[in-house]
C-alpha cells in the first residue's frame, strides 16, 4: 500500500467510524493524535514545581565548595543549606548527587522529561518547612534563589530565566525553558518590606502570602490541621505587602491563605492574583482549596486558580490508585464557575508527593490535555489553561506596577 493509499484509507476511515484503523490492526485514536498536537503548539507551563533543593544538590560543587566563595567565619557545618537534611520535608529528597540534565526515575522533573512532556515555562517554588531561627528563613531562601539562578548559568542551551511575560515567550521562541520563581511563603521576608523588594530585584515574581501557618501579618488556612485565626485575615502590616507587591509587579499568591485573608487581599490589590496551587471544594472539600465563592471573586478579579495535583487534596475518596479523571473534575468545575480565562495548571510536585495515575511525571502533562479534549473543553480554552492566562495575568502586574511607578 503506497503511503497515499494510506491515508485515503485513513481518512475514509475516520470520517465514517471516528477511528483510525491502520493495516497493521492497530487502532489508533484520534482525540490522541489531536492531544498531541495541541500540547505542542500550546505554551505549557506548570506554575507551582518543587525543584530547587534538586537544584541546590545540581549546582553545589560549583557554587559552595569553592574556597573562594566563603570567607574566613563561614562555617559549613553550622549552614543548615549544607546539610542534606534539614526539615521533615527536605528529608524526601533523596540523598547523594543529583543532575537536572539526567533523566532520574525517582524524580518528578528533569530535563529529559520536560522535554518530553513539552513543557515551556516552570515556575519553581522556593520553599523551606517554618524557620524558627531569625535570619535564616532569608538566607535559605537566598539558597535557593541561587541555586535557580545557577541552573540557569549551568544548561544556557535548555533553560533561561525569565522574570517578565514577554521574556517567557523570547525564551520558548528560542526552543528554551523558561524558569520562574515563586516565594511559597511570606513567612520568607521576615516582616520586612526592605527583604521583599529584594526577593524581587533578584528575580523572584510571585510570593504566597502564607504557608500552612499564619505569619506575623496574614492568617493561613493550614494544610489539614486547623489554624486558629490571628489576624482576622491580613493585618495592616499585610495589606501594606500586598501593596507593595503590586508596586513591585509581584504577583500575589493566595494559596495556601484562610478564606479571609484571600478576601481582604483581593479588597487591597490593584492587580489580578493566582491561586498557585489549589483545588476545588466543589470536588473534594479540604481547608486549603476554594469554594464557588471564591472562584467567582477571582474571576471578578481577573486572577487565575493553578490546579494543583497533589492526591490528598483532590481525592474526594482514599483509595490505592487516584485516576487522572478526578484531577480534571477540579479543572472543569474551575472553568466552570470562573470561565476559560480563569483557570491554569500548578501541580505541586515534589519528590514525594503521590501522584495520580497517568500523571506521574512531568513528560505525561499530555495527558491532560487529551482528557480535557475528551471532556469537550475547547482547544481555546485549553491552551489559556496552559499558559496564556498565566501570562495575561504576569503582564497585567507588570502593566498595574508600571502605573502605580508613574509619578
Ligand atoms: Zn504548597
């Protein structure tokens, strides 16, 4: 059979059944092929990764253990950033060298499998458990910044830095992924606005006003154990952040915050907010996702809900194995209640963190788009959750910072 035959057949095929049947017997489904393609003419970006201490491990000998870049007082050994294991959460890394062009089965994400899940843009969220000791949450976090920053230096070829909408799309025209930093934590500032603006000279474009413990200015929503309120939302001190945020055009994120503090910044900002990593209570109710409520003042907003992944906040049921179908109810029901243009992608993976069938890794990310299209949500509205709203919403920041900067 000539390879027109073929596709005559193929398509006289289709047209009639809706499914390709080729000359070996296999059938080949066309929603599948449609997935792929769409997945890659899509901008595809994961707005909440947890990769920076693999990023750390990758970029160590170079940076740390040079002589030259510690002075005479520098102890190694009393540098929590030195140790491989410094909280209950670092400690799920896996120990010994780790190198992000290497393809690791135990990882989420490597370059290899970015590559393959056609992911263009990651914003990688820079993140310790609470930091009692005062100084240190800073210098972790200046950590981890640097270690982004040197990946960066490290694979100029494959991954660059980008800190504006536009410097997202310069990249991925490259044939490049961008990296972004996200601050999952105010705790991270240490009550000062001075630290603030300095997390984002260097480069950092949104910060999560809470983690899963209030902060000193904004209550959180905790992450399963409840949090007793203590600022009734954000504090005078929180909605100056929030502010000065928005002067910066940095974005505010509202993951993670209790309910009032998510409607007290959304009465304070001056530019849209995102959700980083959430889901829905529609679908399974947890403190930390969000109710139709919510989803409606986002939407008022202009802001973008990232859907996160992570199974013990999605699955409304305990079982062995969560099917991807219940990570997609949660997008669907977004889209929903707040519209197509509302509505992004931000998993939540660490190294640890159960995973949905098909969605283990980041080279599966077509996966969600195949079951978005099975669902019969349209090609449009698939490739805004991807990453076009997420960049309306960078660039509107940037348009609203540029504003406020006009004297
Ligand atoms: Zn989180």
């Amino acid at each position: 059979m000539t390879l027109t035959h073929k596709m005559m057949v193929t398509a006289l095929l289709v047209t009639t059944t809706g499914v390709v049947v080729w000359p070996a017997g296999q059938v080949a489904d066309p929603v599948r092929e449609r997935a792929r393609q769409l997945h890659r003419e899509a901008l595809v970006m994961d707005v909440h990764a947890d990769m920076a201490p693999f990023l750390e491990k990758d970029t160590q000998p170079a940076r740390i253990t040079d002589p030259g870049m510690s002075g005479p007082g520098y102890d190694a050994a009393a540098d929590p950033a030195q140790q491989p294991v410094v909280d209950a959460w670092t400690k799920t890394f896996p120990p010994g060298p780790w190198s992000f062009a290497e393809r690791h089965p135990d990882s989420y994400m490597d370059l290899p499998k970015l590559r393959e899940g056609s992911v263009d843009g990651v914003f990688v969220a820079i993140y310790m458990d609470r930091e009692p000791r005062p100084g240190m949450a800073v210098k972790r976090a200046l950590g981890q910044i640097d270690a982004i920053r040197a990946a960066t230096d490290k694979y100029p070829r494959d991954i660059a830095l980008a800190t504006t909408a536009d410097e997202v799309r310069r990249i991925v025209a490259s044939g490049r992924i961008a990296l972004l930093m996200g601050l999952e934590g105010g705790y991270m500032i240490e009550d000062n606005i001075r630290v603030l603006r300095m997390f984002h000279a260097l480069g950092v474009r949104y910060m999560t006003l809470t983690h899963c413990f209030n902060t000193h200015w904004a209550d959180s929503s905790g992450c399963g154990d409840p949090v007793q309120p203590e600022h009734g939302g954000l504090s005078p001190f929180g909605r100056e952040v929030v502010k000065e945020m928005n002067r910066l055009g940095m974005m505010v994120d509202l993951t993670h915050v209790a309910d009032q503090t998510f409607y007290d910044a959304l009465a304070v900002t001056k530019a849209p907010v995102i959700l980083s990593h959430s889901a829905v209570d529609a679908v399974k109710e947890h403190a930390r996702n969000v109710s139709d409520d919510m989803l409606r003042a986002l939407a008022k907003n202009g802001g973008v809900i990232h859907i996160d992944a992570v199974i013990k906040y999605i699955d409304p049921i305990e079982r062995p194995a969560t099917p991807l179908s219940v990570f997609i109810d949660h997008v669907v029901h977004a889209i929903e209640v707040a519209g197509p243009d509302h509505v992004g992608i931000g998993l939540d993976y660490g190294y640890d963190a159960p995973k949905p069938v098909d969605l283990e890794d980041c080279s599966k990310y077509e996966n969600i788009t195949y079951e978005l299209l099975k669902r019969g949500v349209p090609e449009s509205t698939i490739k805004k959750i991807w990453g076009e709203n997420t960049l309306r919403v960078m660039k509107e920041v940037e348009r609203v910072s540029s504003s406020l900067n006009q004297h």
